[in-house]
C-alpha cells in the first residue's frame, strides 16, 4: 500500500514538473514572434546556401549579398524586392573559399597559410590591397591564421577585425590563454596587423574534442566602441574595449544546458577525423552565433542543443539536425529571455534588419532563399 502510494506521489510531481518546463517553453516561445518572411529570388547557378552572407544599407536602400562558391561571384539582393540587381565578380587571382562582403566596394578574403595574406579588394577600381600576417613570429603558435565565418568580420574605428581559428589540431601547444589568440586587427590604412586577447580558461585545459569549439564569434557594438567575443564550448563572453582594448568576461548560460561535455580531454587525439570531430559535434550542445541589434540595442546568441542520441550513425550531416534557441541580452549583455526556435532553420544563415532576426528556412528549393523574420517582444 504504502508503495502504491508513493509511485501516485512521484506521477503527481512528475506530471507537475513536466507542466511547469512546458508551461515555462510556452512563455519561452511568445517572446520571439515570426513577424513575416523575405524572399530572395536565387539565379540559376545560386543556392541558398552557397556563402557567407550579409546585410547592410547604401542611402536609402538596403541590400543582401552573398557569395557564390561555385562561381566565385559576390551576388547582390534589393532587400526590398528580393531580386538580384549585381554581380560582382572576383579576380582569379583571389583566395575564393573564405570571403567576406562588407558592402558592394568592399570585399575581404584570405589564404590559409603561413605567413598568410588578408586581402581587400576594391570592386570599383579593380584595386586589392594586401596586409602579409607572419603567424609564427607574432603569436609564437602554429597553425594559428584568419579564418572568416559568416558575419564574423566586423569593422570598428576604421580597422576591420577578423577571428582566427585551427589551432585545436595541437592542443599541446597552449599552455596559457593568450597561446591562442581568437581576434586579428587589420589596420589596412597602415597595412599593419595584431592578434588580440585570448580564449577561456577552459580551453587551456580541455582540447574540445572537436575543431568545431574552436571557432570564435565576433560581433561589435560602435554605440559603445565595443568587440564583443564568443566561443563555442563556454557560456563565457569577452568584452573587449576599442579605445585602450582593456577586457572583461561575462557569463551567461543557456536554459538547457549548464555546460558543454568535452568527453576527449586527453591532448593528443586525432583532431583530423572529421567523422569523430563532426558526430561529437552533433551529439552535444555549444553556444553559436551572436548578434548586435543596434535597433533595438539588445543581443541575439544562438545555442545549438546537443543531439545526445547515441543510436545515431555517424554521418557529417548529422550536425544539422540541432535544435537551436535564442538568447536575448540586453546592451550590459545581462540576459534579459531564451527562446526555443521550431526546428527546420539554419542557424549557419542569419542576420539582423529594422524587422528583427532573420534566419533561413530550410528548404530543398534552390530557386529561392526564404529567412523568417523574428522580433524580440519581452514578456510584462
């Protein structure tokens, strides 16, 4: 009897905690509303998904522009009607795999080598200058050069800043934060460079057991001339200052998961296998893209939710079938909500307008590129 009535306690508890998170995901979902949809019309050789991406506005108008890697041509989008109005075409001359659009006359891209070469190419005049980044002498680690990721890059006090990534094949070479520099300054006005700041502590200590955590995220706030560092497998945040670049880390921590396994924390694994590295991936959680709203002067941090399935087979694709949610943070980037996104968008593609947080649907129409857009509205 007395068993009988203890398994109705624990279903009465169980069922009223399960109604509290359900109840508590129901409020999570009303503070991030989809306000509408933009559709770019795609071209015969473009796909949604063929390259880095960004937004930014000339006048009156605002455009999208993406790059194509099958062709190495930047196309550039009317935001309004979503139609493609340019082409820009790259010199052969040209590193093509990792490219970033500032705007219609200002393209970036880089070599993956060492001594490395960061060029800007300049669409109107033809003109491309060069800034020559020798690796080993100024971070004292191999292995270490820019690496673009989509909206990565961002201008501040007219230098550009890239975040750099590849040292996690040699983990063993870090023995300290500042061993691994996740920030590049590009000052192309004086053609000169220097690697800034450092990862967490955590990194030190851990290899990751991915390359994927190695990747940084950059954004910048000029309202208050800040960089703003993330990094995949810690809720930690580097506030970096762009007067006299003095930092400071901030915490914060998603709603569904308090930290992030890294499960291989011996050093000296083969960080080469893709399959072990990309199904590690897939299987636990990170923290993702982050995105200054300087209209509505808040954060957008994405966070990717582990998979934790271990029937699954490995597979490169399976990275893609995360869940993601959204933070919200406020300009002093406390936390003010999380929302979880349905699944079915790719988190890889996302940027921010006036309307809010665009991000792309999946879809397996390569015709058109849809982002559903969401705008942030806090719960009174």
């Amino acid at each position: 009897m007395k068993l009988i009535y203890y398994l109705i306690c624990l279903s009465v508890i169980c069922i009223s905690c399960k109604n509290k998170i359900d109840k508590s995901a129901d409020s999570n979902r009303n503070i991030l509303i989809n306000v509408g949809s933009i559709i770019f019309n795609m071209g015969e050789y473009d796909y949604p998904t063929s390259g880095y991406i960004r937004y930014f506005t000339e006048g009156d108008s605002c455009f999208f522009a993406q790059h194509n890697r099958r062709t190495n041509v930047i196309n550039v989008y009317n935001y309004q009607s979503g139609d493609k109005i340019k082409e820009i075409h790259l010199p052969v001359s040209l590193p093509s795999n990792d490219v970033y659009v500032h705007n219609q006359d200002t393209i970036l891209t880089c070599t993956k080598s060492n001594p490395a070469h960061v060029f800007m190419f300049l669409p109107q005049t033809g003109d491309v200058i060069d800034i020559l980044v020798n690796i080993k002498e100024e971070s004292g680690c191999v292995q270490q050069f820019p690496h673009f990721f989509p909206d990565g890059v961002t201008l501040l006090n007219e230098k550009f800043y890239v975040t750099c990534s590849r040292l996690g094949e040699y983990p063993d070479k870090m023995k300290k934060s500042t061993d691994r520099p996740p920030l590049l300054e590009l000052d192309f006005n004086q053609k000169k460079y220097q690697f800034l700041s450092g990862y967490p502590e955590l990194y030190v200590h851990n290899n990751m057991a991915t390359l994927h955590y190695w990747e940084p995220l950059l954004t910048s706030n000029p309202l208050r001339n800040e960089l703003i560092v993330a990094f995949k497998a810690s809720p930690e945040i580097k506030v970096i200052s762009g007067v006299d670049f003095s930092e400071k880390w901030i915490n914060i921590k998603s709603l569904f998961a308090d930290s992030i396994p890294l499960p291989f924390t011996l050093k000296g694994r083969d960080y080469f296998s893709d399959e072990d590295s990309y199904y590690n991936f897939a299987q636990n959680s990170h923290y993702d893209r982050i995105m200054y709203d300087p209209w509505r002067r808040i954060y957008y941090r994405l966070f990717g939710i582990g998979l934790n399935d271990n029937s699954l087979k490995k597979d490169i694709l399976l990275q893609y079938k995360k869940q993601f949610s959204v933070m919200i943070l406020d300009e002093n980037l406390n936390k003010l909500d999380e929302a979880m996104l349905e699944k079915g968008y790719d988190n890889f593609y996302c940027f921010v307008t006036p309307k809010g947080l665009h991000i792309l649907r999946k879809s397996k129409n390569e015709d058109k590129a849809v982002y559903d857009i969401f705008a942030y509205k806090p719960q009174i």
